[in-house]
C-alpha cells in the first residue's frame, strides 16, 4: 500500500467511527434535534461534525476536514470550541459537544456537578465545573470552556450544555455518555433530599483508583 493510500484509508476510518459517534449520541438520546457535535484529531487539524444534520441522516462523507485557524465550509457552528481544546492540549484526541438534557440542565442553574458519587472523580478533579456563559459559537465560549476543562476530561457550560474531551473518540464518548447519567443521578438525587457529598480524601482515593484500573471504569 502506497502512503498515500494508506492515508486514505486512515481517513476513511476516522470518518467511519465519527458517524457512528454522532448516531450513537442521538440513539442514547444525548444529541436533541441535531445540536451536538463531535470531532477529532486528523492530520494536522480536525474531521468535525457538520452543522445541523440529524444522527438518522448523517454519513461518513458528511463530517468535514478543517484547520485549526479558520474553519472549512460547512463545519459545525462550535468548530472554535473544538479547536480551542485540541490547542489547549496536544493529549486531547477527541471532543464531543452535546446539549443533553440532565447536563444541560444543571448547567442552566449554573452549578457544577458535585462529588455526589465517586464516579465524579473519574473526570479529574473533586467535581465537574460550570464554565460561565458566553454566546454559543464565540472564541469567548471557546475561552471559557478551556479554562474549566484545565485538568479535566468534561465541563458544564452554564446555559447551554456540556463538553467532553479524551485521547481516543471511546474515552471522549464515554465521558460524555457518563457525565449525562452521574448528572442525571445527581438531579434525581437532589429531588428527594438533599446529596451527602463526599470529602477530598475519599474522592482522591477513587482517583488513585481509576489510575490503577484504568480512567471511568465502573466497579
Ligand atoms: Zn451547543
């Protein structure tokens, strides 16, 4: 196989797997209508999802290839979110972007999720931050959820939705598709009294765990 076609066919399978992680966000009802969006790393810029297409419509030929200076025609309206966090950090692989409805909730009551379960502690920190608002598809949007994703694999962004990010599209998917249920947990939680949350020492010990049997894994 020539380098050129081997590009190709990297490129082919980057496509591939980025449809399937859109459809997968709209089956487990993540993607409202079509406001989410998800991207990775490719060459030397991104393949994004385009913007306003469905999960039941999208196909491989529709996710568009961009720089991270300027974005490609028909790329997501969030494209400089995206671009922000890849620069922000050469480890993050994938980004994936969704107004799920018990993250987005939460966020429009500008909080961040707490340390309700250990679980949280999977994300990086004692909690899950709240970037403060800015418009949607702003540099100032892109800035502020930069600063709550510092050391973390996910944020709220107040108002609006939620981000997740990882070094492969299966780690940036399961963060996301577990931030929405712990947010979700903590809602319900919250309806029926009032959480106990637990202490640093208890959440740095899940962390050291996770460490140990590998980052989200459920026990
Ligand atoms: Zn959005």
């Amino acid at each position: 196989m020539t380098a050129e076609a081997a590009r190709a066919a990297l490129t082919e399978a980057a496509r591939a797997a980025l449809c399937d992680a859109y459809r997968t966000l709209g089956r487990r009802g993540l993607m409202g209508g079509s406001s989410g969006n998800v991207s990775m790393r490719h060459e030397d810029g991104m393949l994004i999802s385009p913007s306003g297409i469905t999960p039941e419509r999208i196909e491989p030929g529709h996710l568009v290839a961009t720089g991270f200076d300027a974005p490609a025609p028909g790329a997501s309206s969030e494209w400089a979110l995206h671009a922000a966090l890849y620069r922000a950090d050469p480890a993050r692989g994938a980004v994936v972007h969704t107004h799920a409805d018990a993250c987005t909730a939460l966020a429009c009551l500008n909080e961040p999720l707490p340390a309700f379960h250990y679980m949280v502690a999977g994300f990086g920190g004692d909690d899950v931050r709240c970037a403060p608002y800015a418009t949607f598809g702003t540099a100032a949007l892109a800035e502020t959820a930069v600063a709550a994703m510092r050391n973390r694999t996910a944020c709220l962004l107040a108002n609006h939705g939620m981000v997740a990010a990882g070094p492969t599209l299966e780690a940036a998917m399961a963060a996301a598709l577990d931030l929405e249920m712990l947010a979700g947990q903590y809602l319900l939680a919250r309806s029926a009294g009032q959480p106990r949350l637990l202490s640093p020492a208890q959440m740095g010990a899940a962390r050291k765990r996770f460490r140990t049997y590998g980052a989200n894994a459920p026990a």
